[in-house]
C-alpha cells in the first residue's frame, strides 16, 4: 500500500469525528457512531496487514490506531453489557443518568484521540518516499552474512542441492518455489542461500528482487535489468526491455530471486517465464510466495513449504532480535511468550502471550502492566501459585483465556470475555460465576474428571455459539433448556435424559453443525421423541454418534431401541455415523437403500461398536463414499453385507476396514464377486475365528 494511500485513508476515517460532540441525552446513536467508526478502522487495518506499508512512521501509527481499536471496543462493550443490565429503568432514574454521563466522558475521550491521529496523519506526506525508490533498495536489499539461520538447516540443504545438483546439467530453466505463510520466514531463508559462498561460485550472475503486490511485468523487468546494470532504464519501451535483458542473461548460469510473489502476478506468469528462459545449462530462479497456486505454476518442481519454527528455535530468533547479546540471558528469564517464562517486563501494551505447555513463576504485580491484554492463551500456572485477584481488576478487557488453574470466583471480572477454555481441573460442580460472562461465546471444558453437573441457568448466555465438553466421564447431563440457546452452532455432547428439560426437543429448533455427540439413548422412550431432535432438518451436522447405555438392571426391548434409531435419521449431508451400544436386531432403513435412492450418499467413516444383539448389517457395499468402516464386538453378525443380489461394485470406495469381536463372522459378502473392495488398502482383523477371506489384490 502507498503511503498516501493511507494517509488518505485514515484521514477520511477520522473526518467525521471533529465534526460532532458527546451528548449525554443521545448515547445509544453516539455508540453507534463510534461502532461505525470501529469498522471501517478494522476494516482499514486488515487492508493494510495485507499490504506493505514502508513508512515508519505510518506503522507507528497503524499500531497505535491498532491499539485504540482495542480501547473503543471496551467501551462499546461495556456499553452494551451495562445497559443490558438496566433495561427497564427510566432514562430519569439515578442509576439510568450516572450511567449515561459516564459513558459520554468514555466517549469523549474516544474522540479526542481520534482528532489526534487526525491531525498526527499530516506527518506521513513528509516521510514518503517513491514507489520506484522503495522497490529499487527493496531489490538489493540482502541480510548481513554474519546472522544465524535458526531451525532452517534441512530446508537450506534442500534448496542447495536443488540449485547446485539437481539443476546443475539441466538444460531448462530451473525454478524452485518455496511457499509458507507471512512472517514463517522464506525471505530470510531465500537470503541466506543467496549469500553462500557455493551459490557466489556456482552462479556467474546473481540477482534479487522483491515482487510488489500491484504486479507490473515492466517494472518488475525494469527492476531486474536494474540490478544487472545498475543503469537507469526508464525511457525504453517493454520490448527493448525484454530485448536487452535476454542480452545480459544469454549464455550466462544466472541465480535470480523472486522474493514474495503475490497472486496478482498469476496471470503474467507464462510470459514471465517466457522472457527468462534464455540463460545458460543450470540457470536457476527461486520463488518465493504465501500463495500455492503462485508456486505450482511458477515451479518447474514441487513446492517447497516452509513450516513454522519450533518453540527453542523461536527463542533463539527473538532473543537476537530483541536482546543485545549481554543481556539475553535475562531476555529470556523475562520473555512473555515463551516455556519457563517469568512475567516481568511485560509491555503495557501486550494484547496476546501464548504458552504452550510451559510452567511459569510469576507475581501478579507483573500482570498489572498488561492492561490491554485481550489474549491469554494455554496458560499453565502450578496449582500451588493460583493465580489470585490482583491479576483480573487491571485487565478486564480479556477475550481469550485458556487456562489450567484458576479461582473461579474471579470470572465475575471477565465481563468482555469471548472465548473460554479451561482444562485439567479437578471440580465436581461448576460455579455460578459463569454468569457474568454474558458475551461468552466460545465455552469448552476439557478433562473434568470429577464434575457431574454444570451451572443451571447457562441458558442466561444468550451469546453462546459454541459448547464443547471433552474429557468430562462424570457428567451426565448438560443443563435445562439447551434449546433456548437460539446461536449456539456447535455442540460436543446432548445427554438425552429423563424428563422434559433435557428431552430430544431440545435440539429441535438448533441449527447445529459440526460434531454432535448424543447419550443417553436409553432414556428415549419412543419414534416420535427421537424424531423431535430434527437430525434430517440439521443440514451443516456432518459427524454424529449415537450412544445407549446398557449398564442398567432394565434392558431395553430390542424392537423399541431400533425404532428409536429409525427416528434419529440424519441429513444426507452426514460425513460420519457412530454408534454404540445399540441392542437393536436390525439397523434402520435410511442406513441402507430406500426406494432407489442411497441415504447415506456422502458417508465417508462408519463406526458400531458393542451392538451386540444385531443379527444382520444394512447393504454397506452399497454407499458410495464409504472408505473406512470399523465394526467392534457384535457377536451374531455372520456377514458385512448379505446382500446376495447386487451386481454392482461392492464398496467401490472402501480403503480402510476394521473388524474386531466377531466370532460367527463367515465371510465378507454373502455372494462374493471379482467386483469387491477395488480400493482396500488397509484391513485389521481380531477375534474373528471363523472368517473365511477370499483374495483382496489391493491390499498392501
């Protein structure tokens, strides 16, 4: 992106904002005002996180516009969670005034730093520098020798004996393509090998360019030239440009790079290809780019992707980076981001630390610093040092905690938080304290070994929009009502209980997509109650499994249970079936051929396990999609299909088959055929003494 292009930009967001002021008796349009204000400043930033800004001082203030986004969307929040709470009061009331005037300060100061990016943005258009200029010193523009590449030795080696071996006698042009996200380091890479003293031996002409994103075949052949001849080129036409470079690069084993080559050049890559081909045996170009399709076309041999760094290896960048080589040792005792980290001189500015699966020291002084902390993530504190209410007053604008060990009381400080993981705790019932998260909207508990219930009213989370719970084998039910949690969009587990808080009607009205585990089924009494869950109506549902339960003294009648599953009949966009514990004799019709039509059409992965009083299997060999079937302990199945009068392919697509505790299992088919399992690659067979096995050729 131009620098005027974002001078120009962010004065026309902070326009309108010197044009009014805070009215206390209008507080809901001046919220409005600001929301509006907070996404066109979003939606400008994430303009320019795609982009390239070259300036200084435009980063400088892309970062500060960046961090006062954070402060407008507490605001706005708080706005919103407050006002919430006083619905129903008069806008004359005490508590309805104080609040009004309160947040009109809030806003005003809101203002006031935006009239000051306003006016700070005038400074840009004094340190700009041409387009042409920027890209001309991008070109030559290559790392000190002296750096150490760290956790990139396999991938260097690779590209080195691309360059110095495998394309050395090739009599085209060779071009290696490395591909990787933005930041994974590929430039720095693409450096490093541009410098070995190999590659200065075994090319005879190096070049570098970076590529911009507004891809221009001239000035990108300008910019080449340039870097051969140093020589000012501006006044020749396109086609003395590709006349005089074939010149230079005839007869010549050239090493060009293309650094950061963006999608925008897609359509001017066959030509560009074109024009380079013209140096000697072993003439070689390494791509680099974030985009796959950039690097399959422009390579002439599979793309190289770049992966991202190790956790040590991270470190040993950073602290380079950040620490002058004196003081690294205690950079790192003080790192905010890293295992074993202490968390002192944390910036006042952090929004995210991210720990992986480290221990931490720690004092909760240290985190009163970071008072624009949004997100803290995988956080493992020892359970002896839990971490204690100091902490939460000063950074009440969190979002994302993921954490093991916490005092739940403190929840009630998280009001603006979105997202919610917790793991590793030993709690049997989980507090109230949840309530207070009312723009929860992401909420996953995992390994609760203990805990058997969860709080009573979470239907309060009208904001809710995705529910897991993994780990948890105490727990039995979810809580009542699940139903009116109207945006909830993925839910882990339903535990079908006993009355009609917690019936499958509760699902009904849910558009629930994903995974979607259901137990209980035992509880389910009825056709009509399962078909109250809606399965067919819940088109985006593409993992599902069915549980029963049969621990119990009552056993379920055997022809009741198979009803019950023939009402749970899912939608055909299903990817997934599993089930267990199903003591039905038969399955369903919609798990085998109904009329003309295959239910289960898209079926990839099918899983029973314990159905244990099933005498006869659908006609499996006839879902098209099917490639992994995995069958455990059913004890009086004889056949996997006993279809005896298809003729067609039986499992056309099967490539993975697992049988296990089937000791009156036969054979595979009833009337096996040459048209069988084409595609079977990997089978495991257990506990099933009496299968006969005809010839399967595609095993491996």
């Amino acid at each position: 992106m131009s620098e005027s292009m974002v001078r120009l930009v962010l004065g026309n967001i902070m326009k309108p904002i010197k044009e009014t002021i805070v009215n206390p008796n209008k507080i809901d349009e001046e919220v409005r005002f600001v929301a509006d204000q907070l996404r066109m400043i979003r939606a400008f930033l994430k303009d320019v996180e795609r982009q390239e800004t070259t300036s200084y001082v435009t980063q400088e203030l892309v970062q500060r516009l960046k961090d006062l986004t954070y402060v407008m969307d507490d605001v706005i929040d708080e706005y919103y969670i407050e006002s919430h709470q006083l619905k129903g009061l008069s806008n004359y009331k005490p508590m309805s005034i104080m609040f009004r005037r309160r947040f009109a300060g809030k806003l005003e100061e809101i203002r006031r730093r935006l009239e000051l990016f306003s006016n700070e943005t005038t400074m840009v258009r004094y340190v700009t520098v041409p387009d042409e200029i920027i890209e001309l010193r991008q070109s030559s523009l290559i790392i000190s020798q002296d750096r150490v590449l760290y956790g990139r030795d396999r991938d260097k080696k690779q590209i080195m004996e691309f360059l110095l071996s495998q394309a050395r006698d090739s009599d085209y042009l060779s071009i290696y393509p490395v591909v990787g996200l933005a930041g994974v380091g590929k430039t720095r890479l693409a450096q490093v090998v541009f410098n070995d003293v190999r590659v200065r031996s075994h090319f005879n002409m190096q070049i570098w360019v970076r590529v911009t994103q507004d891809f221009d075949m001239r000035r990108l052949l300008y910019s080449i030239l340039h870097c051969i001849t140093s020589e000012k080129c501006n006044g020749l036409e396109f086609d003395q440009l590709v006349r005089k470079l074939r010149e230079l690069l005839q007869s010549k084993r050239f090493f060009l790079v293309l650094d950061d080559m963006w999608k925008t050049s897609i359509t001017f890559i066959g030509a560009l290809k074109n024009v380079l081909t013209c140096g000697s045996k072993g003439a070689c170009i390494l791509v680099t780019s974030r985009d796959k399709d950039v690097a399959t076309m422009m390579g002439t041999c599979p793309a190289h992707h770049l992966s991202r760094l190790s956790d040590a290896d991270c470190w040993l960048l950073f602290k380079e980076h950040a620490f002058e080589p004196d003081t690294q040792s205690l950079g790192k005792q003080e790192c905010t981001i890293f295992k074993e980290a202490n968390m002192t001189c944390l910036l006042r500015s952090t929004h995210y630390i991210g720990f992986g699966c480290g221990r931490l020291s720690f004092h909760d002084e240290d985190f009163q610093q970071v008072e624009s902390l949004r997100t803290l993530y995988q956080f493992e504190f020892p359970s002896e040092n839990m971490i204690s209410e100091g902490y939460f007053p000063a950074n009440r604008s969190l979002r994302v905690l993921s954490t093991n060990n916490i005092n739940f009381s403190l929840l009630k400080n998280l009001s603006h938080l979105r997202y919610l993981k917790l793991y590793g705790f030993e709690i049997k019932r989980f507090p109230d304290s949840i309530y207070s998260l009312r723009k929860l909207e992401f909420f996953k508990l995992k390994n609760f070994p203990k805990l058997t219930c969860l709080p009573k009213h979470m239907t309060r989370l009208q904001n809710i929009r995705h529910l897991d719970i993994e780990d948890c084998d105490s727990l039995s039910g979810l809580f009542p009502n699940v139903g009116k949690l109207c945006r909830l969009r993925t839910l882990s587990v339903f535990f079908a209980t006993l009355g009609a808080c917690n019936s499958l009607t509760e699902l009904q009205d849910l558009k629930l997509r994903g995974k979607l585990q259901i137990k209980g089924l035992e509880n389910v009494s009825s056709i009509e109650a399962a078909k109250k869950a809606n399965l067919m109506g819940k088109e985006d549902l593409l993992e599902l499994c069915l549980s029963w339960d049969n621990s119990g003294i009552t056993k379920p009648n055997a022809n009741g249970v198979q009803q019950i599953l023939e009402g749970l009949k899912p939608n055909s966009n299903l990817k997934a079936l599993r089930i267990n514990g199903y003591n039905g004799l038969g399955f369903p019709s919609w798990m085998g051929i109904m009329g003309d039509n295959v239910v289960l059409n898209n079926l990839v992965v099918l899983e029973l396990t314990n159905c244990q009083n099933c005498t006869q299997l659908p006609p499996l060999g006839k879902l098209p999609a099917l490639k992994k079937i995995v069958i455990y302990e059913m004890h009086e199945v004889k056949f996997i299909d006993d279809d005896e009068y298809y003729n067609g392919v039986a499992f056309p697509s099967l490539e993975e088959l697992k049988l296990r505790g089937l000791p009156k299992l036969e054979r595979l088919l009833k009337r096996e055929r040459e048209e069988m399992f084409p595609r079977l690659s990997d089978m495991i067979i257990l506990d099933c003494s009496n299968l006969e096995l005809s010839s399967l050729p595609s095993l491996k």
